[in-house]
C-alpha cells in the first residue's frame, strides 16, 4: 500500500496484519497483529516512505509471491517496468534488471517459482491491470501476442490514438472502458470521435468493460473471429 501497488485486495483489507522484516543477526520481534520476517542482508535496497523504512518496490514485489496469484505478480510487473512512460516519456523507476536479482536474493524460498512465471510474462508497456489482465488471458488462449499501448499515426506522423492493445498488422485496436467512460460526457464524446478515427482509416475497435477482465471468453471468441477473418488467429 505504502507504495501504491495497483492491488485491489491490498486496499480491501485495511485491518489485515503489518509485515515487518529484520535483516540478520536482528530477530524479528513477535507481537500480535505483527508477521515477522528475518531477512539475509544480501542486497535489498531499503526506501523511506512516510518516515517508515521500506524495502525498495522489487523486493516488496518478490515478497508478495507467497500469497499473490502469478497474475497479480504479472500485473504489478508490468506495472513497475512501464511506470507511466509510454504518456510522459519518463522511464520507469524499476527494471526488469532490477526484478531478476530481486528474485534471485529469494534464494529457493517459497513462491520464487510463481517470481520466474511472472518475470517471463511480464512485458513493458502495459499502463493498468485492465491492460495486463486481457493480454494473459489472450495468449493464454494461443492468440498472438498483442502490441500495448500502440500507437496509430497519419501519414504525416500526426498521432491519431494511442490503444490500449492492438494487433497493427490486422488493424485490429482493443481499448479498456472503465465506468467513466460512460459516466462523463466530455470522455464519452472523445471516445465516438476517437472510434470513428480510427474506423476511418480502417481499423476494427473493440471495447472491454471490467466484466470482460473478469470474464474473457467472449472477448477471446470476438478477437478469434476477427483475426481468422484477417487472416491471422491461433
């Protein structure tokens, strides 16, 4: 939380116990409402946030392979090797570099596998879980894997949109709508102009919803049929 993880059950439970770590020799104190950890001093950066000594994102990343599915350890992934470049042009505070000794300062420790299966999924680019999320699911379907956050340019080199998901050669856009697309009128409106753009210069848009995070298998089915039709599916 203190780092601001994109997880929705590490904000669902605000009553849930403090982990806190010691680097060996120190013995971890053993209190109520407290999970101890002891900890090699072998590398891991610590931080400071809100006065509070942290170990660095990477290593709070690997900690949660314990208890986070590999698809969370993939969405925080993507989320920590991306940051918001792909917008501002700013690289990403932690590297994929970073994430490899990070697993490897886990030594054989329980989840170090699930850190493995994430760090070969994980890829850059990705700005959200609505992002990461489809595109596991998608290739967990055997559907190529899509571009993130590609974007679409005129001749001139003029930006036309930056989508969420894209398959360029089949011209084929994915782009997530969250409640606000729907519910404030100015982004509704830019949402209609941006489809017609791009379905101008012959490009097919889908749009996702959370229920299709959640739930893919229409979506997969759409983007079968899409892709068959264009020539390239599983």
């Amino acid at each position: 939380m203190l780092h601001s993880f994109p997880l929705q059950w590490s904000r669902s439970r605000p009553d849930a116990d403090l982990h806190l770590s010691v680097f060996e020799p120190d013995r971890a104190p053993q209190l109520r409402g407290v999970r101890s950890h002891e900890l090699k001093a072998v590398g891991h950066r610590v931080v400071f946030l809100d006065g509070l000594a942290v170990l660095g994102r990477e290593d709070t990343w690997a900690q949660l392979s314990p208890r986070a599915a590999v698809e969370e350890l993939v969405v925080l992934a993507d989320w920590l090797i991306t940051g918001d470049e792909p917008y501002s042009g700013v690289p990403a505070a932690t590297t994929i570099d970073e994430l490899d000794r990070a697993i490897a300062r886990r030594g054989r420790m329980r989840g170090v596998r699930s850190l493995r299966q994430a760090r070969d999924l994980a890829r850059y680019g990705s700005l959200s879980p609505q992002e990461t999320r489809p595109r596991l699911a998608m290739v967990a379907a055997g559907l190529p894997e899509p571009s993130l956050n590609h974007r679409i340019v005129d001749r001139d080199g003029a930006l036309v949109a930056m989508v969420d998901l894209a398959y360029p050669d089949q011209r084929i856009a994915i782009e997530y709508q969250g409640d606000h697309h729907r519910t404030v009128k100015s982004v509704y409106r830019d949402d209609i102009l941006r489809r017609e753009r791009l379905t101008e210069r012959g490009w097919s848009v889908i749009f996702t919803t959370a229920e299709d995070v959640a739930s893919p298998a229409y979506l997969i089915v759409r983007l079968r049929r899409l892709l068959a039709s264009t020539g390239k599916s599983s």
